[in-house]
C-alpha cells in the first residue's frame, strides 16, 4: 500500500462525484428528506421521537450501500478497474482510496441527516447529541465499506440491487427498527446480535434515551468499526479486475 496512490485514487473519486450533481444530491440530500418525510407523516403523534434514532442509521446506510457499490462496479465494468492496475497501484490502494473517499462523503452525509433531524425535525436527544452524529457517521461509513464488499461479487448494477435482499433488508428486518430486539423470537435474537445494524440502532437509541452510559455506546461503535475494517479487507481479498 501506498499512501500517495491511496489519496490519489480519494481525490479521483472525489473529482467524478463532484462532477455528478445526481450523485452528490442522493449522497447528501436525499437521506436528510426522507428523515423529514418520516417525521412529517408522524407530526401529531410520539412515533417519531421513538423510531427517529433507529431511521437515522436506516437512510443512510441504504445510500451508501447503493451509491458505493454501483460507483465501484462501474470502474469494472469500463476497465477503469483494469487499466488503474496495470500501473503501479496495488488492490489495497485502490479499496482503501475508496472507502476513505465514500468515508467522507459519509461524515458529510451524516452530519447533514443528522442536523436536520435533531434541529429542523425536532428529535428529541436525551443523552449527547455529538455521540449520536458519531454513531451516525461510522453507519454510514459501514454503509459504504458494505457497499465495497458487495460490488465485488456483482456483474451488473441489477446485480448490485440483488444483493440488497442478502446484506441489506434482514438487517433492516432484525435490526430493532419494527420490534425491540429483545422482543425478537428466539433464535432471530441471537441472529441479530451478528448484524452490525442492530449495533447501530442500539447505539443511537441508547444515546436518544440515554439508557447507557457513552463508554456502551463507545463499544457499539468498536463492533460497527470492526464490521467496516472486515468488509474492507475481504472486499480488497475478493476484488476482480474486470467484470466477465
């Protein structure tokens, strides 16, 4: 690895994606609406304030997931990917350029999302509010580390989608976004206690109720870290130069 190279490729994607006004309003903005969407339908009721922490980790994850996977697939599928590695940059560059470049997409994403949910939606936030943008930035960055690894094993952009059934909806299903986890049958709790989502909801919603103290949530954030460093490291083991 090559810490020049590793930022020349950061700065690379950086430059395309700032190029891509599309892009950039799905990485940055759209998140932010849905979460205003979400409260907005729950105006009159207490919903919001109890599912609000556990659609911050939601939103943003799926994005970075989606945007992350299809922009590395690309680079495969028009030899980009190809060419890149015929000259002297490693696989290790390559996936390390590009989780810190989607990394801190990510923080700016999650610093938005989670601004305009506490000050313009009006979540209430018992416990600190910088742990909950801290949570809510390392979610996003797995969101992307995912969305790395998963483009590694797709062929085609429809492929990428197909994989959300696979990394992303049981996550969303065990994670304790509909039920409690502790409310989960038996077995689907001990599922859930091997999902990195389920730690970032527990984490964000012991943060808005302060029902744990920081050094909890400072562990829920060790386990979503690790998550994201395992993704990175098999996903630069398994990538291919180029889609057959």
């Amino acid at each position: 690895m090559n810490p020049t190279r590793t930022l020349a490729t950061t700065g690379r994607v950086l430059t395309q994606i700032r190029h891509d006004p599309r892009t950039v309003v799905l990485l940055l903005v759209v998140p932010a609406l849905l979460v205003g969407l979400v409260a907005w339908i729950f105006t009159d009721t207490t919903v919001f304030q109890t599912i609000g922490p556990a659609i911050l980790a939601l939103f943003p994850f799926i994005v970075m997931f989606l945007v992350t996977s299809i922009t590395t697939l690309r680079e495969r599928r028009t030899g980009t990917l190809e060419r890149l590695l015929s000259m002297p940059l490693g696989r290790s560059d390559f996936i390390l350029g590009y989780t810190l470049a989607f990394g801190l997409l990510a923080v700016v994403q999650a610093l938005i999302a989670s601004a305009y949910a506490l000050w313009v939606c009006g979540l209430d936030v018992k416990g600190d509010p910088w742990l909950l943008v801290a949570v809510a930035v390392t979610d996003a960055v797995l969101g992307s580390t995912l969305g790395l690894f998963a483009s590694a094993f797709a062929r085609t952009e429809f492929q990428v989608v197909q994989f959300m059934p696979l990394l992303v909806f049981p996550q969303i299903l065990l994670g304790g976004i509909f039920l409690p986890r502790d409310q989960l049958p038996a077995g689907l709790k001990e599922i859930s206690d091997w999902l990195p989502l389920s730690h970032a909801v527990d984490a964000l919603n012991a943060v808005a109720t302060n029902s744990h103290d920081a050094a909890y949530v400072g562990g829920q954030l060790l386990i979503i870290g690790a998550f994201a460093v395992a993704a990175v490291v098999f996903g630069a083991l398994t990538l291919q130069r180029r889609t057959a």
